[in-house]
C-alpha cells in the first residue's frame, strides 16, 4: 500500500455502493490534505445522461462550494481512469492532481468500449499539467467492474 491507497480504497467502495444501487461501477472524491471533502457517483443510467460520469458529477458539486483556490489544492481520486471527457473537465475545474485504480486499458478489455487515449496522454497537453498517479490497487477496482460486466473466464 502506498500514501494514497486508502482514499483510493474508500473510491472503489464508493463505487460498489453505485453499482449496488443500479448504476454504472464508478465513483470520485476529491480529498484535501487527506480528507474527503466531496464523492460523487456516476449517475448516468437515473439521469439517461451519459454525460453524468461521476467526475462529471462532483466537478458540477465542487464549483457550487469549493472556490477555485480550494479546488487547486485537491486530489481527485476515481476507482477508474478519468475518459477523455472528465479529464478536459478536470483541467478546466483546476484540479492539479489525479489517483486512479483501474487504467483505461484494463477498463477497455473488460467492458468492451473505450476512447483509446489515457489521461496522462491529455494532461501532457495541459498548461500547467497535471499530475496523474496510477494505476494503484488496480486489481481490487477491476475486481469491481469485472462484477458488473460479463466477460470472458
């Protein structure tokens, strides 16, 4: 384990509290000096938007509470790699740091469906970047996704 695995752990149970209430296996906190201060869960099957990814979904909480110099100092932490989507959302919200179990690839070859870039590859482009850690605990949050998609034994 390392410096970030608890909020990471606490992310992957989030989400299998989501996918425990009928909605896709993803979650997404944003921590302060160790601290939670805002989760979010993907809500994209109740609100039929496929828009609302959990890292949608707690940018969208985080503007109505957080100022933007409170934003700066977090760490967003998702049991998933952030998609294309979230990781422009995660620029524009000023968020300087990310932590993710499950990559893109591993996300990719159990569900089926991806938009084949990773975050790293979109926060190299961003000024100022952006850094990403991860994947960490992989293992327990693919455990999760693998749950909700069938896939090949």
């Amino acid at each position: 384990m390392n410096e970030y695995s608890s909020l990471l752990l606490y992310s992957i149970e989030l989400a299998r509290q989501s996918a425990d209430h009928g909605q896709l296996p993803f979650s997404a906190l944003l921590a302060q000096e160790g601290r939670v201060v805002i989760e979010a869960g993907n809500t994209s099957i109740a609100d039929n938007d496929v828009t609302r990814h959990s890292v949608m979904n707690l940018i969208s909480r985080a503007h109505q509470i957080l100022s933007q110099h409170e934003l700066e100092q977090c760490t967003l932490f998702t049991n998933s790699e952030p998609c294309a989507m979230c990781s422009g959302a995660i620029y524009w919200a000023g968020i300087s740091k990310v932590v993710f179990g499950c990559s893109g690839k591993t996300l990719q070859q159990i569900s089926g469906q991806s938009i084949d870039i990773d975050c790293q590859e979109i926060f190299k482009c961003c000024h100022p970047t952006i850094d990403v850690v991860g994947p960490i605990e992989e293992e327990q949050a693919s455990e999760l996704i693998m749950e909700f998609w069938p896939h090949p034994s």
